[in-house]
C-alpha cells in the first residue's frame, strides 16, 4: 500500500494463465459489483492484441473511499510476455491466482505456480499480500474439483473459491474477503 498526498493506494492483481479468466473476472466485478460512485473511469483500460487476449495488462481504478483508491490489474498470461509479469508485482498487496480449471491446463497451471512460487521469492511485497486462488471454469466439462487442483498445484495454503467468471460466481464474495483483509491490515497499521 502506498500513501501519496494523503491518499492510500492498493494494488490488486489477477494472475494466471493465458485465457484462465482474469480480465473476464475484472470484468464482470467492474460492471457487476462496482457502484458507479465508485467508478473513477467508465471503463477497463486496457491493451490487447488483435484478437483480444491482453498484451501487457488490464487496468481499472476504483475509489473505495475519499481517501483509498483500488488500483486492479489483469496481468498478461502469454509466455511471451513473461517478463512484464514480474515487473507488475511491484508494490502489489493483493492477488486473485486465476486458475483454469480445465483438465488440459493442468501443466500449464503448474507453470505459472512455479512462476509465481519464484517470484515468492524475490518480492518483498508479494510476501506480504493477500493471495486468493480462483478456481475458475467451474461451470465446464472435464474439469478438476478445487480440491482436486489445491492440493496437486499445492495451493493449500490460500484461501480459494470455485468460481465462473463468466456468471460471477463466488467473484463477490472473494472480493469481499480480499477488501476486508486489505482495510482490516491498513487499520491494524493505522493508516486509516
């Protein structure tokens, strides 16, 4: 979290594989979830490629309170981009792990553990933060249970919810979670 002419700035990332759900997820919380008042743009900034997929991130701010703007991000999940993804943990306090469900994505899936396992790491931040791992996908044939996908990603020990990004199911309530954690750690430092 940063603090800049008195206002508090929380980093919120979706990270995850190429086409696990996380703009779709960003998506439908802006337009399902965020009130207007909320909003402080009508929409996802974003840049994708031709046909669609994002290039380096989705962005869209939104204004908790007078004082506490979410800044949320949809990190690219293309392997070509993998260097950009590590530059977008920097002062990150929250991330939805995105992960598809599907039953051919399980080595992929693996990967981006493994990525985000060695960012661990290296990221002072990153240790700190609020993770929650969205099983997404849910609603789909051939795939793996959460449970199933927590213990062979071996991802026990974040708090998870199945989800479909496509219908939000349980995006509200894991967004719920994630906020609440966020602000119950910004007043036990006293910030706010």
């Amino acid at each position: 979290m940063r603090i800049v002419d008195g206002k508090i700035y929380i980093k919120i990332i979706f990270f995850g594989t190429a086409l696990a759900g996380k703009t779709t997820s960003l998506q439908w919380l802006f337009q399902h979830l965020i009130p207007a008042d909320m909003k402080i743009t009508d929409q996802i900034r974003s840049v994708k490629t031709s046909f669609g997929q994002t290039l380096l991130f989705d962005f869209v701010p939104v204004q908790l309170h007078q004082n506490i703007i979410v800044r949320f991000y949809a990190a690219t999940g293309q392997d070509y981009y993998t260097s950009t993804r590590k530059l977008i943990f920097n002062n990150v306090d929250g991330v939805f792990f995105v992960i598809d469900s599907q039953k051919k994505e399980m080595e992929h899936n693996k990967e981006f553990v493994d990525e985000f396992k060695k960012y661990l790491q290296t990221i002072k931040e990153l240790q700190e933060a609020k993770v929650i791992v969205l099983y997404n996908k849910q609603d789909l044939d051939e795939v793996y249970n959460p449970e199933d996908l927590e213990k062979e990603l071996r991802l026990t020990q974040y708090d998870s919810w199945p989800t479909c990004a496509l219908t939000g199911m349980n995006l509200r309530a894991s967004f719920q979670v994630m906020i609440c954690d966020l602000l119950k750690k910004l007043k036990e430092k006293g910030d706010i």
